[in-house]
C-alpha cells in the first residue's frame, strides 16, 4: 500500500543494523537490489535522505539517525505484542469474561474459581450476574452458563451439572399458618413470590406434570422478583412460596429452613452448561476453565 506508513520500516531497520545492504537483503531473504528500491521508496515518501552510500559503507545521516531512534523503541514494542499474542495461543492468559444466573455462584463458581486462579494466575476473571438470557458475542463475553434448555443452537454447550428437578418449596412458619397445597391447583389460595422474567417483562407461570401431561398455573401473589436469590430468601422469611430449582434450594432443605410441596407433579429439565461459540473453544483460556470443571465434575461423582 502506497500509503502504509509502516512500507519500508523493517528493511530500514535492518540496513541500519548491519550498515550494509547486502547483510540487510540476506537477513530479510531478498536481493540486495530489493532492499535499495525499498529503502530509496521511503526516503522519497519522507522527503529526507535517510542512509548515505559509498562503495565501500553505508552510514545514517543524521535525520536517518533522529528517525532511528524513534523508530526503534517502536519496533521493539511491536516484536513484543507479537510475541505475547504467541503466549496467548500457547498458555492460558488474559482476561475470562463470563456472565452467569445467581443460581450458578454457590452450585459452579465457588467450588471453581478458586482453584482456577490458583492453578492460572495470569488469568483474571470478570463474572456479570445475569439471569436474563444474555448474547455473549454482542456483549463481548467469552462463555456464558445457562440452563441447558436456554442455550443457543448455534453454541458448544459444555455440561456442569446434573439434571434439574423443580421444587415449590416454602419455610416451616409458613406451612404452620396456612397448610400445605395437596396438588398443583391448589396454588390459588396460597401466597406465591413470583419470578419475572428480566427481558420479555412476562411473569414466570409455574409448570407441572400430571400424568404424562404438562401443564402450568398461574400462582397468585404480591411479590414479585427478577432475582432466583430473593425468591429463594424471601421463601426462608415465610413470605410465601417460591418456585425453585432442586439444586439451588438443597442447602436450605437439608437446614430445615426450607421445606418441599407437590414433588410428584415437578418435572425435571436439563442441567446448568458452559456454552460459548465454536470459534472460542481454542482459547487456552476456556480450554483451561473447561478441563478444570470437568475434572471438578469427576471428583463429585
């Protein structure tokens, strides 16, 4: 390009090294002819003489000399950065940027991303809380994790946990002032802390299966929440109840602050996956995060 103001540089670099274009031309792999119609180009784009020629040396003048120690430190800076982007192909580094639902921290996030830093210090990590389908290539993401059921066709899909099993789930104090819900019609004379969906604005209609079938109902309440975490609390306070997945509310069952309603009518959905596009999958970065969950994985089992 005639007008790339980088057309000319390494060869110049190169003559001034070694004061010599015929030592320039076999460094660069070129014909010593080549290296003097590069270098007499660039002095006609600057304007300025850049190398004085005699039979037996080649010398900076002393513009060629002001040029070169600005140019220098440049270059070196560039072999640098070209350098690095080689440790990025080769090593796990940089930074990993994940978006995650609330549910994911205490189920993948906690066991993981200690021992990750750990074992990968030269990566940093930055994790954005969404529940909220998020595209990750518009949001410049690296990976997301999702519900498996509400990850993109077109991503790679990674598991990190067991399947889901729904539950309604409500605390002591509340089964103790208004009584257990028998069946799934029942709902509409208890208290639900209802979810809302943070993109679409609808209000999540809590689903069942009777029967081989599956159907929703519509559970009436005066909370509502965009926010599993609050759902999950606010259930614990005895406000009333809340529509959660098994894995999220286990520690709370298994405390006594929570209790589980209507088991046999809850259905079960795919488990939380690591997804992200095909392309990023040969990040040593991912490919890291991604051997270190699997073998997370492993040691549960």
């Amino acid at each position: 390009m005639a007008n790339d103001p980088f057309n000319g540089l390494q060869a110049f670099l190169v003559v001034a090294e070694h004061s010599s274009f015929t030592a320039a031309a076999a460094t660069l792999g070129v014909t010593p002819t080549a290296v003097s119609q590069t270098i007499r180009a660039l002095e006609t784009r600057l304007g300025l003489q850049l190398f004085v020629r005699t039979t037996r040396r080649v010398a900076l003048t002393e513009a060629g000399a002001a040029f070169l120690k600005r140019v220098r430190p440049a270059a070196l800076e560039i072999t640098d950065a070209y350098e690095q982007l080689g440790d990025f192909r080769e090593r796990p580094m940089g930074n990993l940027r994940l978006t995650v639902p609330r549910m994911a921290i205490p189920l993948v996030l906690t066991p993981l991303l200690p021992r990750f830093r750990q074992a990968y210090p030269d990566v940093s990590v930055e994790i954005s809380i969404d529940d909220a389908a998020v595209d990750i290539t518009e949001h410049g993401f690296d990976a997301g994790i999702r519900i498996g059921e509400a990850v993109e066709k077109d991503m790679i899909a990674v598991r990190l946990t067991p399947d889901i099993t729904w539950a309604v789930v409500g605390s002591p104090a509340y089964f103790g002032k208004y009584g257990r819900p028998a069946t799934p019609e029942d709902l509409t004379r208890h208290e639900a802390i209802r979810y809302r969906y943070p993109a679409s604005r609808t209000v999540y209609r809590w689903e069942f299966e009777r029967d081989g079938r599956d159907f929703s109902v519509d559970a009436p309440g005066g909370l509502t929440a965009n926010d599993f975490q609050m759902l999950l609390e606010m259930a614990e306070a005895g406000m009333g109840l809340s529509y959660l997945p098994d894995l999220s509310v286990r520690g709370a069952i298994a405390t006594g602050r929570l209790e589980r309603v209507l088991e046999v009518f809850l259905p079960t959905s795919p488990g939380l996956y690591l997804y992200f596009p095909a392309k990023a999958q040969t990040q040593p970065k991912l490919r890291a995060l991604l051997d270190l969950a699997a073998r997370i994985g492993r040691e549960r089992k």
